[in-house]
C-alpha cells in the first residue's frame, strides 16, 4: 500500500502516491485496516492523494474520513471509495477492522475490466457525488468473501492470481452498485444515461480552460437547456454548478497543497483575470480565498 505520509511539492504541484506492496510498485494491493492503523501507530495520517483507486471497507469504526475537504462519519459495515487526484484524510478515533482495496488503471485493463463498464457503475467520482455505500447483512457476508479470496490469491501469487483476483474484483465492484442503487432504480437508470458519462468526462478533461456550458453543449451536439435537463435531472445540479464544482475541488486542492499565489492558481484554472479567480471563489465557497487557506491550514496541520 502506498506510504500515508504527506509528500508535498510547495512550489507547483500536489504529489501523487503509486500503489507500493512491499516497497514495490505494483497493479494491486489489498490490505486490513488494522495492519495499517498499527503501522502508523494508531497515528492520524496527513490528507494526501493516491494514482490509484481506493475501496475502503470499515466492518467496524468510528471517526471522521475526510474527503476533498468534506466529511464523512466513519461508521460501521460502510464502504468509501477514492478515485486517484482525490485528496483525503482517513481519521479513526479507535482502531478499525476492515479492508483496504487498491488498484490501479492498468490492473482494469490488464484484468478485464474495461473502462466503459468501470464508469457506469458510478462508484468512483467527483464534485458531491462520492457518497459512502452502507451494506446490508448479506453484501457485507459476499464483500467479506470476495476480499478474503483476493488476499489468499495475493499472498499465493500462483499462476492465474491476478486474473482470479481481477474476476473477484468485478463481483465484488457490482456488489457495490448494486447496494447504492436498490430501491432506487429511476435514480440508476438516470446516472446511466450515456449523456451524463460524456458530460462528466469532458469536464473532467476540459475544466481548466473551458468554464462555459456552451463549450460542453457543443462538444455534446445538444443545447445548453437540453443538458442543463438532463443534468440536473440526475444529479440534482446544473451542468454549471457541476463545473464550477469541479473548478473549485481543485482550486481548494491548490489552496492547501502549494504555495501557489491566488493569482498563479487563477491562471492555472483558466481564468484570465486573477480578479475574476477571487470574486468566483468568494461567490462559491462564502469566504475569500485567503480565509479559506488559512482555515484549511489550522485544521489540518
């Protein structure tokens, strides 16, 4: 698992953490929660960021996982998930007992997992969306199966483990989906929607030089209502909330992380008038930039 210490690069950029096991750099990694609290000495890691996907699985705990600055209770048979970029801090007040997942890009390739199906189970994202999944007594009897297996073949290293692993992965990565969508299918069928996925995406790509709906309506061959529609309808937000979400993740993420001036960070966001970068941040977060950097830096550090 990688290092839960905090690497900070002050001057530009947030460091990112491979998947190391066993100070090597590998595809996939599974771990229990207790070996790693004993590791860090029942010590509360620094928020930090991985280039690797994270499924935590808390079967018992109590404390706080922060989240891209949001904060989620850890509570008991609840699954977390993290997409790589994410910056999060996990704080139990005692130690936990669970698993922790990891994986990697190329694992999913490597592993048959392909990148269209891996999308449309909506369990790894961004802006609001990464909420924690609560299992019920029989998703929590197949979760514990299904890692159980992973770590065996992980410690075998027989021929065929990582595809073993891959396949249990997949199970146990529908499991999930399955427990946030049931009793809830016209949401599902509303996230499922192609239109959403490209939406998200192209934001994901694009944020940092195009803020405007129109840029993304076009790029989609709709218009900026049709979308606005079809956004809001499934996630509860405009398409412009979403992008200005996605806009102020990062610049939240630049704020605690660098040393980046509020007119530096403006620009690396695409705002041509650092004046502009202030009154957005301002508008969406209900305090200027400073305040926020400094009430980031006193609660974490």
């Amino acid at each position: 698992m990688a290092t839960w210490r905090r690497k900070i690069n002050m001057d530009h950029v947030i460091s990112s953490y491979p998947l190391k096991h066993k100070e090597e750099i590998v595809p996939f990694a599974i771990r229990t929660l207790e070996e790693v609290y004993d590791e860090a000495k029942g010590q509360t890691s620094n928020p930090h960021r991985h280039n690797f996907y994270t499924v935590l699985w808390v079967k018992q705990g109590r404390g706080v996982h922060h989240v891209d600055f949001k904060d989620h209770p850890i509570n008991d048979n609840t699954v977390y998930f993290l997409q790589p970029g994410q910056v999060h801090q996990f704080a139990p007040s005692e130690k936990p007992r669970g698993v922790a997942i990891l994986f990697t890009d190329d694992f999913l390739s490597l592993y048959s997992i392909s990148r269209d199906f891996f999308t449309s189970l909506y369990l790894f994202e961004n802006c609001d969306e990464n909420t924690p999944i609560p299992l019920n007594p029989g998703d929590r009897h197949g979760f514990e199966e299904l890692s159980y297996t992973m770590f065996k073949e992980l410690e075998s290293a027989d021929s065929y483990s990582y595809e073993v692993i891959g396949a249990n992965l997949k199970l146990l990565l529908i499991l999930c989906h399955r427990a946030r969508t049931q009793g809830n299918n016209a949401s599902s069928q509303s996230m499922e929607n192609s239109l959403v996925k490209d939406f998200k995406l192209a934001v994901e790509d694009k944020f940092r030089h195009h803020h405007k709906v129109s840029f993304y309506s076009d790029a989609l061959y709709i218009t900026a209502n049709h979308l606005n529609q079809v956004i809001k309808s499934a996630m509860g937000m405009t398409a412009k909330e979403y992008i200005q979400n996605r806009i102020m993740l990062e610049a939240k993420r630049e704020a605690y992380f660098t040393r980046l001036s509020s007119k530096n960070i403006a620009y690396e966001l695409g705002f041509e008038d650092p004046a502009h970068f202030s009154k957005f941040f301002k508008n969406c977060a209900g305090e200027s930039f400073s305040s926020f950097r400094n009430k980031i830096h006193k609660k974490y550090n």
